[in-house]
C-alpha cells in the first residue's frame, strides 16, 4: 500500500496596507497642439487603466514597490527650483571634452538652456520640452511615442501623460556635431514627481555625442520619484555616442523606459553608470532595426546602504548583420541590492548577426545581494551569440598583495575594484566619464 | 643595524600544525638561504612573515626594529622595511606597473605624513627609469597592467623592480619551486645581486641548489618538519646537492626519536 502524499498548505499574509495609487488628474496633463495632445491622451488611458506593477509580473519579480508612497508624490509648480537647493556646479562642467556645444538644465519648475549658435546655423535642434512643443510641433510628431510605447507599463504612461519637461535633440542629415551636447536633470525637493521625456533624432549621417545626467540632493526620510521615456533613432548610417548617469539621493524611486532604435548602418554607443536613488527600475532596450546596424551598451553600477537598482536591458536583433555588444558590470556594498535580467533577441531572418551580453557583478559585503539573469531568444539559424553572467566576491590574495607593497587595505580594496571595472574603462572613449566612475568608485568605498 | 628574529615560531593552516617552532636570525648586509624538501613549510614561513591572513601564528615572536611584527598587518610590515618576492605574484588589472609603484611610494610617504601629497610625477619618473635602467628592464614594461598575462620571467623582473623601488631592509625571495626555470632564476639572482649590499638583508627560500650557484649565501639552513634542523656556511648546500636530504632527515628523524 503506498501512502498517500501529505499535502501542505502554507499561507502566507500579505501586508494589509494597500498599495497607494497616484492622485494625478487629467487637469494635470499639459495642453499641447493636436498630436501632442493625442499622444498624451492615450498615454493617459494607458496610465488609468494599468495597475502599478507587482511581484507577480515576470519583469518586476525581484524589485518590489509596495513601499511607494505614490499618493504622496506632486508635481513641481513653476518656478519651485528658485525655493529648492540649487543645482550642484560640478554637474555643469563639460565631462566629455573641454567645452560644450550646448547645455541643458532641467529643474523643477523651470529651465535652462545654451546652444552653440554655429549648431543653431546648422539646422542642429538642442532645447528643452517644452520650447519644442511651442516651436517645433512637426519634428515632435517625428519623435514622440516612436520607440517607447506608453503602454509597456505603469511608469511609461506615468512619463508620457504628465512628462513636465524634457531635451529634444535633432541633428540634421549629414551635420557631424563636434562639440558635445549636455544636458542635465537636476531634482531637488521632498515628495516630488520628477516626470522627464528625452527625444533624440539623429538623422541620416549624422553625428553627435550627448551627455544627459541626472541627479539630485540626499533628503533624509523624505521621497521623491522621477519616470521618464527616453527614445532615440539613430537613422541609417548615423552615429551617436550616447552617455546616461544617474546619482539620484537616496530617497528618490527612479523609473525609466527607454528604447534606441538604430536603421541601416547606424551606430550607438551607449554609456551608462548608475550609482543613485533608493530604487531604480529601468528598462533599456536596444533594436537594431536595418542591415548593419551596431550598438554597445556599457553599463556602470555602485549601489551601497538599502539601495536596489534593477537594469533591465533588451537587444533586439531586428535585421541581419546586426552586431550588439553588451557589458554590465556592478559593485555592491551593504544590504544593497542589483539585479541585472538581460535579453538577446534575434527576429527569424535576422541572419549573420553577432550578439553579445555580459553581466558582472563584485559583492564586497555578506549582505549585498547581485541577481543576474541573461537570456536569449534566437529566431534565425545563422547567428553567433553569446552571453556570460557572474557574480563574485573580493578575493584575498590580491588584497594580500596589494597590502605586502605597504598598501593600506582600504586602498587595495579600491584598486582591486577599479581593476574590476577596468573593462567597463576600455569601452568609454572619454577621460572625463571615467573619471568620474573613478570619483564615484573612491566615494562608495571612503 | 636592523634584523629580522624569528623566535620559536608555530604556525598552522586549517588547524594544521606546519612550522613547529622555527628560529632564525636574518641580518642586513647578509644572504640567508632556506633549503629542503618539499611540503616542509618553507612557503609557509614566507607568507607567514609577511602576514598572510590564512596562516594562524599559534607560537611565537617575530621581532623586526624592536617590534613584535607579528602583531601587524601586512602593509604596516612592510612599510616597515619587509619585502616578500612572491613565487607566484597575482595579476592586477587596470593598474600600470608604473601607476602601481607610484601608490605603493605614496602610501608609504602618507603612513608617515598624512598630509602628504604623494611623490611629484617627475621624480616619480626619474626613479622609476633609473631602476629599470639598473634592472636593464625595457622602459614599455612600466604602462603594462601589473602581472596581468605576464611571463613567468615578466613576473619576476616585476618583483625584482618592486624590490628594488621600495628598498626593504629585509627581502623575503620565495622561489621554492623555481629552481626548474633557469631564466627566471638568473632574473633573481641578477636583481639580488645587483641589489645587495649593507642595507638589504636577504633570505631566500628555495627547494634546489640550483639557485645558489647564482646568488652567493653567507648561510645556508635546511628545513624540515617545520624547523631548522641544520645551519652552515654555503658548503652546507653544497653538501646537499652532492648528498640530498636524506642524510640529514635520517639525522634529524634520530634525535626527534631520542628527544
């Protein structure tokens, strides 16, 4: 006889506080002309309709937002920056070269913006949102809404309804833009919604480098958010190098979506380093979109304390002959938290292309935890991909060493993590970003 | 004039007794050699004067300019003036052999003024081409990432200009299973020789005779059973080579049992 198997039935209670929802309107939603209006309207009824993601769905499994105070969040009222601490200097120095083409700061409530008049001359668009709305409504219908759907979740539809400003850039066919072009998202201020947009067109032979940081003070107990879409298309045979940091205080949850498309024979080289906010959800997905397409996604992470940072990256093989070159790698510290969830695509007929993705990650306390998941999905038989994915500790002997050269141990361990990066250093083509990858590097681990 | 005392040292790995009260004098000015068979702890005993946090001292003094070093972390020992040559140095990447010496001057100008601003990239540069000069060393070698895909012999002339940069009164060489490469036991020997003299004691670790017919020891000890069992002059390792071990393990094995 054979027994029966005991069935256990375990139950676990979830928290009875409900998760707050956001008490945005539709009176907070910007006017703007026909298409600009449309395209907020749907990204409103998107917003209505979709829950704020749980744990149960598949992408936001290991980042839980229970804790989001979202009912709390406002929206910046115009001017609110002149009452908020002033955006920190170092952020406005050029980081890529000696000097900026033009520059763009963004506060709550208010905007800054420089543009070399020679790019002007050239036909080169470099302004913030708002001004393009007002100036600039065909070469808006052109970018808004065409790589980031408002409906892939909660906080597209979030940063498409309510984005209450942003950059758009377009560098005309053929116009090679030597100078930089910098922009930065400056968020003081408790409980406030940071909503930006970032359109980026950068048309047929083109070229440019665009730098766009984000950042904000420190507020003890408070909390504040910042959604935001980001969309490039990189037309055929264009280039971009294209820089991301954030160093959102530890009370911001940052959320983005962000989708470069690149056409035939374009490149993308795509920089990003990460070492804010309390919480970070961001999706970036690159898809190679016409024969020959090239990108590389760089990505720098440093998260130390309670913070969790998940990067959530896509190359989508679209086309054949397409080459992406992907490699993440992070440091932890404290009870902190990374996860890296990365995935290859390649579309049936997306012959010859050469994928490649890589994550990895440096634990350096018992605490701190790295997840990290790579993932392909290959719908052509003539493909090379391949992918890698670690995660490991600080190991002894080369602090041992480091240390028998007289090298203190808090020293050695900050040259063991800068040779960790190192490979992350050989792929940024500038002194000024990995210095400051440095910088954060030496402030993680003072 | 500075030595190095090694006192009745007991030393265990995994709660595995391996140096079982070892005592030994190193002098500056003067090269000792350490010889002896395999497994006997000659490695250990390296590692454990330089500080290696695997090895667990249970017994002992190891005293160096009236301190007890035992008590100090591996940087402190050596910027006190102790040097280990690794047998097998780690690869460092992202750091300049260059880069890396600059940090290892600086710490040390630091540790004795804080507010120190590190040694001037010119004179840097000025000592760094002199020592690779002395070390007849190709200039490229110094932008090369530390040890990072190095040749064994790339490794060695590593050690040798690290040693030569930071100038220890005491250089610990743990070459015990070299003796099989003879290029890079002459680029030891070679930089020892170079590098000798009153201010540099030196004692050498080594499993075959070999290396001693290039660097010339005032005194040869045997290990076995982590101790010394038999110190002379530099006939004693000749007397080895001729002989081998087991004499003087037959020997000692005679008095443990009549102990």
């Amino acid at each position: 006889m054979q027994e029966k198997p005991k069935v256990i039935v375990s139950r676990t209670r979830r928290p009875e506080t409900a998760v707050k929802g956001f008490n945005f309107t539709e009176a907070d939603i910007r006017a703007g002309n026909d298409f600009v209006a449309s395209y907020r309207a749907s990204a409103w009824s998107a917003f209505k309709r979709l829950p704020l993601p749980d744990t149960s769905l598949e992408a936001w499994r290991r980042t839980d937002i229970h804790a989001l105070p979202a009912d709390k969040f406002k929206f910046a009222p115009e001017g609110a920056y002149k009452d908020l601490s002033p955006v920190r200097e170092d952020l406005l120095r050029p980081l890529v070269a000696d000097q900026h083409g033009g520059q763009i700061v963004l506060l709550p409530g208010g905007v800054k913006v420089e543009l070399d008049e020679k790019l002007s001359a050239k036909g080169v668009i470099f302004t913030d949102l708002r001004t393009a709305e007002e100036k600039h409504p065909d070469l808006l219908a052109k970018m808004l809404g065409k790589t980031v759907n408002v409906e892939e979740g909660k906080f597209s539809a979030l940063a498409g309804a309510f984005a209450r400003n942003g950059v758009v850039l377009y560098v005309p066919k053929g116009v090679t833009v030597e100078e930089p072009l910098h922009s930065v998202l400056w968020g003081p201020g408790p409980d406030i919604a940071h909503i930006s947009h970032i359109l980026v067109l950068v048309d047929e032979g083109a070229s440019v480098t665009y730098v766009h940081e984000a950042a904000s003070p420190d507020l003890k107990g408070a909390n504040s958010m910042h959604a935001s879409i980001v969309e490039i298309q990189v037309m055929e045979n264009a280039s971009m190098k294209f820089v991301e940091l954030q160093s959102w205080g530890r009370h911001v949850w940052n959320f983005s979506h962000e989708r470069a498309r690149v056409e035939r024979g374009g490149s993308l080289d795509w920089i990003f380093g990460a070492i804010g906010s309390r919480l970070t959800k961001n999706f970036s997905e690159l898809d190679l979109a016409g024969e020959g397409a090239q990108g590389r996604m760089s990505g720098f992470y440093f998260t130390d304390g309670d913070q969790h940072l998940d990067h959530d990256t896509q190359q989508n093989h679209l086309a054949p002959h397409t080459t992406s070159d992907l490699l993440f790698k992070g440091a932890l510290k404290g009870k902190s938290r990374s996860v890296w969830q990365g995935m290859i695509y390649v579309a049936p007929g997306a012959q010859k292309t050469d994928g490649y993705q890589a994550n990895r990650n440096l634990v350096l306390s018992d605490q701190a935890r790295a997840d990290s998941i790579p993932g392909l999905e290959i719908l052509a038989d003539d493909v090379r991909c391949t992918h890698g994915a670690t995660v490991g500790k600080l190991e002894q002997e080369p602090l041992f060493y480091l240390k028998s050269r007289g090298i203190p141990q808090a020293e050695a361990e900050k040259i063991v993590v800068e040779g960790f990066f190192d490979p992350i250093f050989q792929r940024i083509p500038f002194e000024g970003v990995r210095e400051r990858f440095q910088q954060y590097i030496a402030d993680k681990m003072s | 004039m500075s030595q190095l005392e090694i006192k009745n040292l007991h030393v265990n790995i995994e709660g595995k007794e391996i140096l079982k009260g070892l005592d030994l004098t190193v002098e500056q000015g003067k090269v000792h050699a350490i010889m002896g068979p395999n497994g006997t702890g000659k490695s250990t005993l390296a590692y454990t004067l330089m500080g290696h946090p695997s090895y667990a001292v249970t017994e002992g003094d190891v005293i160096f300019k009236g301190q007890n070093i035992l008590e100090l972390e591996p940087d402190e020992r050596s910027r006190l003036g102790i040097f280990l040559a690794f047998q097998y140095p780690v690869a460092i990447p992202g750091v300049t052999v260059a880069n890396f010496l600059r940090t290892a001057i600086n710490a040390r100008r630091r540790a004795e003024n804080p507010e120190d601003k590190g040694i001037p990239i010119p004179e840097f540069r000025k000592l760094l081409k002199e020592k690779m000069a002395m070390l007849k060393m190709d200039q490229n070698f110094a932008g090369r990432y530390l040890n990072d895909g190095f040749s064994g012999g790339e490794k060695k002339r590593a050690e040798i200009l690290q040693m030569a940069t930071l100038q220890p009164e005491i250089a610990i060489l743990d070459e015990t299973d070299s003796g099989l490469d003879i290029d890079a036991l002459r680029i030891v020997a070679d930089g020892v020789n170079t590098l000798m003299g009153k201010d540099l004691g030196v004692l050498v670790i080594t499993h075959y005779q070999r290396l001693l017919n290039y660097i010339k020891p005032d005194y040869v000890h045997v290990m076995i059973g982590g101790r010394i069992v038999e110190s002379g002059g530099p006939d004693l390792a000749l007397h080895l080579e001729e002989k081998g071990y087991e004499w003087i393990r037959e020997k000692y094995v005679e008095e443990e049992a009549a102990a």
